[in-house]
C-alpha cells in the first residue's frame, strides 16, 4: 500500500517548497497549502492518502485540523510536525489520532521514513482485512499456498517452531515468502493476540536504524524533540520480525545482541534499560555463513539468531505448487483490481509455460506476472500469448550468456530491476522494497549496470 498522494499543511512557505521538493524526489505526489482551511478545502476535491501537518498555524492549528481530519476523513494518515513541540503536544497528537509526530528541525531522511512505515502499517491493515473477509477469520498457515511435499515439510516446522519462543532465523531466495512465515509462526503461536511488528533492516538509514529499534530519549540528537518509542517496545509481548537482518549496521549488531541476551532495551541517548518480552523471527536472502567468516555479521549474534533455522524453498523446488499460486492470485487480483470481466481460468498452454519457467523471482516473480497479464488481457481467460518474461519466449528480452555464471548474473539482476521498476513506476525506494536489498545497494546497481535513466520518475 503505498501513501503516493500527500497534502502538505504549514504557513511557512520556506517549509512547504522545501518538503514539496523532498517528497517529490522520493517518488510521491505531494501537493502544499498554507493553513488548515485551505486543507480542508483541498480534501473536498481531490482524495490524499497522507496529511503532513504542522502544528502551530494561524486561525485553526494543526490540532484542530488534526480532530476535525478524524470527523472527515478518518482513513487519511496525518503526521504532525512542529518547531515548538513537546512530548506533551506529541503524546496529544497521538491520542486525537496522528500515526506520527516529526520534531522540527528534522533530517531529510526521517519525514520519508515516517511515511514508508505508515505505508507498511496500512498496507498491513489492509491485507489483514482483505485475508480475514477472504478466509473467514482463518490464519497461521492458511495463506502460505501450495501441497508439494516441500511445503507440508515446512507446515510442519512452523507447527513446532510456533509453540515456543526461541528465536527463528528463516533463510531462502528472495521472494520466497518469509514475511508470510514469520506472520503465520505469530498467528500459531500464543503470543498470537499481542502486536506483530515487521521492519526491514535494510530500508533504514543506517543513522537511523537504531533509535527506529530501540528508540530515543529527548535530546539524544538535534531533532530528538521528544522520547521516542522503538519497535522493539511496540512489539512487547508479540514478535517482532527483523527482514533482511544482513543489512544491519556492525554496530547496531552489539546493541541487538544484548536485547537477545537480557531481554531489555536501552533507547539511544538514555542511561536507564528496560525489560522486553519479544520474540524475534529474522530473515535473510544473504549467506550469514560467509558475512561472518569475512567479518561483517558477528558471530556470536549469528548464533543468538541461528536457534531455529527454518529454510523456504525456492518456487523451482515445488514446481507443482505453481497452478495451484497462479490460481490463488488470480483470485486475490479479481477482487482487489475488480477487473471485469473476471478472470476465471488459466489456459493449460500457459499454465505449462508457467510450469516449465526457472522464477528466479521466487512467488513474488508469479504474483507479479499473473497481474500483468491481467491487467494487459482481455475476457475470461488468461492466453499463453498474456505472459511475457517466460523462459524461451521472445518476450524475455534475455541476452544469451552461454555457460557464463558472471554474465548470466549480470543479466538475471538487470532483468529484475527493470521489471521491479516496471512494477513501481519508477519508484526506485519501492523497487528496492520489492528486490530485497537497500536503496543504496539499487543505486549502485544502476549505477554499475548502466541504468541510471532507467524507470525515473
């Protein structure tokens, strides 16, 4: 879910050109107004998915219009910002209804970091509801999908690994489903009804990464305006899940280290520790093996994370479960692209293409390929000639590589960003979201691979 469409409310014009420009270059829509009747007005006109608000403003301030937001357009997600603001203002915001609060003045950084987690948070809500009305309330392993003997293998595991609280390191391809895992191993479990809490280590700024976890204390930094709460408090009692935990920091390992091994935390910039009762599932697409033998994860975390391995199966090891996905998704997308007419078969031909398809993009790579074709197909029924991509078809647009592992990885990673681009609409921080790795890490590849025009917005 993304939050692309955002109004800007302030009276200082300085502010509202300078965040227009930030939130631009990081793939939104923003739009600017200078008081809160002219929001109010704004609202009337057009939908937005996310209100920036300041707090002090002439006539009605930002509080005001953040109470009379909620009576309007309660499904709009506003977050508070202010040079004058305290603790008291912001635990205010929050209980008229604000997700966040941003302290001025503030890193370019942490507005769009306030925002893609009020993206995960509401695209989250929302598939919860879409899963609950689609499965009558069912969860744990009901939508990990598929009957191959590799996957009732890993029903199996997570069974077992749910009914305790050690922690879980899941690792596999990218693509393989490990959020599902991890949500499925918090919905068996008994902490099922306290908070699940996922982040995705490599989307934060490393200077960021560790108040994001743990939180901060009032005056730990410049924009530390007020205590912070991390996520590690947010998920107490529950599970929190650490994706992509190869990404983090070298020093922000110790301080996760020491959360594993006294169950507490100690926020950045505070002397005083507090207890946590967290279990953690984390997860990987990177050999933690080798990061430890070259000296960029720590062993001794490594072991801490490594009591429960569980490994996903790539897409190619249960070749089987493909028509059984691809159907799934067909039905998944007829209701959220309320496409008509539905979709309400897949021709064999094409399901034998998708049988005899290598999915180096794993489950992502098919869901993003049924979508497609439903999008760009007409009538009933999805033809061989509605996917393209497929190995041996023209459309792969593949360059032969003869029996070069170098080349072929070349070719293989240019093919996914651009297709992770074409998926995003150039959004290069959700395309780095979709390929698993850091938006520092895609700018290099673009950068590396000649693409740097490739996708921009």
């Amino acid at each position: 879910m993304s939050l692309r469409n955002v109004l800007i409310v302030d009276d200082d014009p300085g502010m509202r050109q300078m965040l227009t420009l930030l939130l631009h270059s990081k793939g939104y829509v923003p739009s600017a107004v200078e008081g809160a009747e002219k929001a109010l007005a704004e609202l009337e006109q057009r939908p937005y998915d996310a209100v920036l608000c300041d707090v002090r403003m002439p006539a009605m301030d930002g509080l005001e219009l953040l109470s009379e937001l909620q009576r309007r357009a309660p499904d709009v997600t506003v977050i508070m910002m202010s040079a004058y603001g305290s603790e008291e203002v912001a635990i205010e915001a929050m209980k008229r209804g604000a997700y966040d609060y941003v302290g001025k003045p503030f890193r370019a950084d942490e507005v769009a970091l306030v925002l893609r987690k009020a993206e995960e948070r509401e695209r989250l809500r929302r598939e919860n509801v879409r899963l609950r009305e689609q499965l009558g309330g069912n969860r744990g392993l009901s939508t990990l999908i598929g009957q191959s003997p590799a996957m009732a293998e890993l029903h199996r595991a997570i069974r077992k690994a749910a009914a305790v609280s050690s922690t879980v390191l899941l690792t596999g391809e990218s693509g393989t489903g490990k959020e599902l895992v991890a949500r499925a191993l918090h919905d068996l479990s008994p902490r099922s009804a306290q908070p699940f809490v996922a982040v995705n280590c490599g989307a934060i700024p490393d200077d960021l990464i560790e108040s994001e976890l743990f939180g901060h204390a009032k005056g730990a930094f410049t924009s530390a305006t007020a205590n912070k709460k991390g996520l590690f408090a947010e998920a107490d009692g529950g599970t929190i899940f650490l994706d992509e935990i190869g990404e983090l920091p070298y020093a922000v390992q110790v301080s996760l280290l020491r959360t594993l091994q006294e169950s507490e935390i100690r926020r950045v910039g505070d002397t005083q520790a507090s207890c946590v009762d967290v279990r953690v599932v984390a997860a990987t697409s990177r050999n933690l093996d080798a990061a430890v033998a070259s000296g960029a994860f720590r062993q001794d975390l490594f072991y801490r994370l490594n009591v429960l391995p569980l490994r996903l199966p790539p897409l190619r090891e249960r070749i089987d479960d493909v028509p059984i996905l691809a159907r799934h998704f067909v039905e998944k997308l007829n209701l959220e692209l309320r496409r008509s007419p539905r979709v309400r078969e897949i021709d064999p031909e094409a399901l034998a293409a998708l049988r005899a398809h290598r999915w180096p993009g794993n489950v992502r790579e098919l869901e993003n390929l049924v979508e497609r074709a439903m999008v760009l197909a007409d009538g009933e029924v999805l033809s061989p000639s509605a996917f393209s991509g497929l190995d041996g078809s023209p459309a792969a647009g593949r360059p032969d590589t003869g029996l070069s592992i170098k080349q072929g990885v070349r070719a293989l990673e240019i093919d996914l960003i651009r297709r992770a681009l074409e998926a995003t609409g150039g959004n290069r921080t959700r395309a780095a979201l979709l390929l698993e790795i850091s938006h520092r890490a895609l700018l290099y590849k673009l950068k590396e691979y000649g693409l740097a025009d490739a996708g921009r917005r």
